[in-house]
C-alpha cells in the first residue's frame, strides 16, 4: 500500500532460491516473484527452471557480475517510477558471493526500499551438517588461491564457511594439514541435492581421501577453528620454512626462531617435519 501523499513505492524485493532442491523456494519467495514487475536474474535460463515449475511469468533480465553497473541505473529507474523488482541468483542469496551488491548500494543512494526475503543458504546448511560447534563462525566466500592468502584464513580460530572448486579441494585441505593435521573438517558436497554428502574427518584424512580423487559437485569446506595460539606457531613455521629453504639448519634455526615468537622450539621443528 503507498502511504497517502506518497509517490509509486517502487522498491528491490532480494528473494533467495533454492541451491539444489526446487522445492526449497519458500512461499514469499514466489508470492514476490509473481508480484514483481520484473526479475533481474543471475542467469536467466537458470531462473527460468524454477519460475517454470511455479507457474510464475514475469519479465527477466540478465543482471550477473558482468552486466550490473550496466543493468542497475536502468533497474533503479523502473524503481523511481513504481515498478517493484525482485533480484535472484542461480542459487541461495543474492550477494553472498553472487552479484546484487551494486543494484543494493544503488537503491540505497536513490533512497529505494530495499527488502531482503529470508531462504536457503549452502553456507549455514554445511555449517549445520558439519557437526561443529560454531558459537562463532566466519564466512569467507571462496577460498584464496595463493598459499599465503590461504594459510592466513586457516589461521583463524573461528570455525571457517568456504566455498571451494572440487578441483582444488585436496590441494587446500593440504595446505591446511600441513598447519593442524588434526584439524576437524567437513566436505558438504550437493547441499540438497539428490547426491547430497556430508564427508567428516581431520584435515590429514581428508587431505589423504581427496588427493587423487577430488569430489564432483559444488563443495562447501567447514574447518574447526585453530586452537589457541596456533595461528603463532603457523607463522613461526612458515618462517622457519624459508630459513631452511635458505640454507639453514632446521633445528639450530628452530631454536633462533622460537626464542622471537615464544612458540616451541620442538613444536616448530616437528611442524616442519610433518609438512615434508
């Protein structure tokens, strides 16, 4: 209803869509789908599957990474003169590592409304399944490629949501046994799909599982947090890591460089021996 005095309550209505199991969609998700005067989609083909199997035909425009700083002024001025546009992505929530931030920054500029509809999230569904304990937790999109990026978010002592290509999956839960074998972890492969699996175990076992056999699928990575204080001891090793590669001795340069970081001289020569 547009208030008395008001003018056309154009507004953008973010509506979440199933990752996998079409029948996920909620009802105010397709209540504003079929309300909408246009929906501006990730991929329109991929949206046309579900608004097919609701019934819903309402105008579509591509609206990906490639084409919003286009798309958005023109979605912006269909808002100003009363037109009500929902935003989907392929799956899950607009945003969270999909496009919608430049149409959500713009309609603020422009004063819009902006409505975000709750709905299926791969994130918290692999942190649910992961069966770890996340009173704090941190979501961090994809996964950096380099290894400096990489070590430096399994450093956290949070428990760690990512994303991950399943071709890269071994190499980087490599990378994080080489850090903590020990470190829980779970491989949340098709979230709500019919080859949904829920893979658990420590960084070292999971490192060794998927090695030579990456998992077919999209993936979502759940790591423990690290304990206390191991965020020193991973850079105490990636420190003496370099001083051998230099040339040096790996105990007596354990030893040096224990005394500069408080951590163990053992721990840090055991650590490196590990990741050999």
């Amino acid at each position: 209803m547009t208030p008395t005095g008001a003018g056309p309550a154009g507004r953008l209505v973010v509506c979440p869509t199933p990752i996998g199991n079409l029948e996920d969609v909620t009802l105010r998700v397709l209540s504003a789908l079929r309300e909408a005067d246009v929906i501006a989609c990730e991929d329109t083909r991929t949206t046309k599957v579900l608004l097919d199997r609701y019934g819903v035909s309402v105008e579509r425009v591509r609206y990906d990474a490639h084409a919003e700083r286009r798309v958005a002024p023109k979605l912006v001025e269909r808002m100003q003169a009363g037109e009500v546009v929902a935003l989907v992505s392929d799956a899950g929530m607009p945003l969270v590592s999909d496009p919608g931030l430049v149409l959500v920054q713009a309609c603020a500029a422009a004063g819009l409304a902006v409505e975000v509809l709750p709905g299926p999230s791969a994130a918290l569904a692999a942190l649910v399944a992961s069966g770890l304990a996340a009173e704090s937790w941190r979501f961090v999109g994809f996964l950096p490629r380099k290894r400096a990026g990489l070590e430096a978010v399994m450093r956290s002592e949070e428990v760690v949501v990512a994303f991950e290509s399943p071709r890269r999956v071994g190499a980087s839960l490599a990378v994080l046994a080489a850090l903590d074998p020990e470190r829980p972890v779970a491989v949340c492969r098709e979230l709500t799909k019919i080859h949904e699996e829920v893979v658990r175990g420590t960084a070292a076992e999971l490192a060794a599982r998927y090695a030579d056999a990456p998992p077919r699928g999209e993936v979502v990575l759940v790591m423990g947090g690290a304990a206390e204080g191991a965020g020193d001891l991973a850079a105490g090793v990636a420190a003496l890591t370099r001083l051998v590669e230099a040339g040096a001795r790996a105990r007596p340069a354990a030893a040096v460089v224990a005394e500069l970081t408080g951590t163990s001289a053992n721990a840090l020569y055991e650590a490196l021996t590990a990741a050999k």
